[in-house]
C-alpha cells in the first residue's frame, strides 16, 4: 500500500478525524519524518516483539518508517527517563508498560509517571504465568504448594521482569497468604528467566504468556497457573490465581506514550493510527498465538490505568518494603 493510500486507510478509520476539517488538516502536517520508539527491555523480549509487529503496520498507516531504539537496564527506567528527555513533537516515543511504575516506586528515578508522560494508548493487557520444566515432578499447582511448605528453602522463582514487578509482587501475594519464604531470582527478560528455568536454576518461573505459551505447546514446559481472572482459550483447564482463590490481581499493560506536553492534534493522530494497528491481523496474530486480544484503551483511559497501577502496586511494594518511596 503507497503512503497516500496507507494515510487513507486511517483517516478512513476515524470517524473523529473526518469529523473535524481543522483537526484533519493539522493532523496531515504529521508525521514528515521517520518516528522512533525506544524500548526499555531486551530485543526478543515480549514487548519488543509486540512493538516491531506493531510498527510495521504504522509505517504503513502513517507514511513513515517506524524503528525501535533499545534502551535497557534499571526495569526500564533507561529508556523512560529517556522518553521523558525528548522533545514533545511525537517524533521520539516510548513503549510504556506497568514498569513504568513499579521503577518510579522502586528507586529515584528521575521522573514521575503521571507528570512527565503523554499517554497515546494501550494496546495489550499481558497476563503473566506460572511454569516449571515438563520433567519437574510438580505436576500442578497444589504440587508446587506441597513442595513449597516442605522444602521453602529450595524453592527458587524466576521474575521475567525484575524485582517489585508484577511477577515478583503476585508471588509476593501467595507467599504471604500461605505462609511460605521463598527465593526470588530476578531477570532482565523474558529469554534469560527461560534460559534459567529449562537449565534447571529455578523451580519455576513467572513470566508473560506471550513468552512461555511456545514453550508450553513444544512440551518443553508445563503450565501450573495463570496470573488473571480469565482462563485461557487453547489450555482451559489451566487454572486462574482467581480461580486457586486469589484475590490480588495487577493488569499489567502495554502501551506507547511519549514526553509531556505533546500537541493533542499529534497524540490523536497517533492514537487513531495505533487504534486501526492492534486491529490488524499482523497484530491479531501474534497476540492470538498467545491466547490473548488486543485491549486498545484511548490516551485518557491508559493515563487512568497508569494512575490505579500505581496505586495498586504502591500499596504492595509498601507493604513488603521493596521501594524507597512511598505511593503518591
């Protein structure tokens, strides 16, 4: 599709945009130029693959190339103080995901959530899992919890995505409720916590199911448990944490955003160009191969989710005193 038609495919897309002549002229004057998202977690990573599918469909809606720059170290916080760092013209984004919070919660990080961020949408909510090798002799979760109240001192788990992020926080959760101390072992990513959990580090792991459904379907990994309220459509007999009657649950999103102050004709340009891009059946694929649908939510409604994660995972960093500060 040429860029003039890939411009009209959009607009065509947006009954807000055709609604509105002055809207529509300004939002043509962008963009001129190519866009860059910075990602803040390791290329082969959940959110990388999620962004480099998606951004192939915006070069095609927007007319222009789409490339992600990867920034990462300290749970993202390199790539969104970054973020924050850039002009607000909508030429430089960023992927923002739930560590957008948990870092700010965590450290002194040299930014705010809510005040240095323009919000343009969230494109996935990314439940997480539990999984351990398939010649684990944990067999199911009430196994691992047999085994974890008689040895908690060898009980190793990996956090895909760093310490106080929503892995380690729900595995927090359950410790707690059942009275049980085990080991957290932290990874920068998806690949390495695998790495570690088919070499035999870690008793299990909890990880995105984008990341381990492969593993789960090429039988190198067995599914114990899913860190959500919905079960799965290929593994329904796999139980929820609400189902095992656990009430915390963190929705943990994916989204793009960019540096405060972004004019509201850009961010909407955006928003409607990554509104028709979650659709597209590129997008649909890559999420269905992992069991999950696109969860599209609008600038005012992923700056909402943004504020409730914090309140959410404030309060639990408090609680087991994992942060330097306290929820704002």
């Amino acid at each position: 599709m040429s860029q003039t038609l890939g411009r009209r495919a959009l607009l065509a897309g947006s009954a807000t945009l055709l609604a509105s002549p002055a809207v529509l002229a300004q939002s043509l004057r962008f963009p001129t130029q190519p866009i860059k998202i910075i990602v803040g977690f390791p290329a082969g990573g959940t959110f990388d693959s999620l962004l480099r599918v998606v951004s192939a469909e915006l070069r095609e809606l927007l007319g222009q190339n789409v490339v992600l720059e990867t920034r990462s170290g300290a749970g993202g916080a390199v790539a969104f103080t970054a973020v924050k760092a850039a002009a607000p013209d909508g030429y430089t984004l960023g992927g923002l995901s739930t560590a957008v919070v948990s870092s700010a919660l965590l450290e002194n990080v040299p930014y705010d959530p809510l005040k240095d961020f323009t919000y343009i949408s969230s494109l996935v909510e990314i439940p997480f899992a539990a999984t351990v090798p398939a010649e684990s002799p944990i067999k199911s979760w009430a196994d691992l919890m047999t085994f974890g109240r008689a040895h908690p001192e060898q009980v190793f788990y990996g956090s895909a995505s760093g310490l106080a992020q929503t892995p380690h926080l729900l595995i927090s959760e359950v410790a707690t409720r059942e009275n049980l101390a085990w080991t957290v072992v932290p990874f920068r990513g998806s690949a390495d916590c695998m790495v570690a959990l088919l070499g035999g580090q870690l008793t299990f792991s909890m990880d995105t199911m984008v990341s381990v459904l492969p593993f789960v379907r090429s039988g190198r990994v067995r599914l114990l448990a899913i860190g959500s309220d919905r079960r799965t459509r290929s593994l329904p007999e796999v139980p929820t944490l609400a189902d095992l009657g656990y009430s915390t649950l963190i929705r943990s999103f994916y989204g793009v955003g960019g540096p405060a102050g972004m004019a509201p004709e850009v961010v909407h340009t955006l928003q409607e160009a990554l509104r028709v891009a979650v659709q597209r059946p590129s997008v649909r694929h890559m999420l269905q191969e992992a069991d999950q649908d696109p969860r599209y939510l609008d600038a005012a409604e992923m700056r909402e989710l943004v504020a409730s994660t914090m309140r959410t995972q404030g309060e639990l960093i408090a609680r087991y005193g994992l942060g330097r500060r306290q929820p704002r």
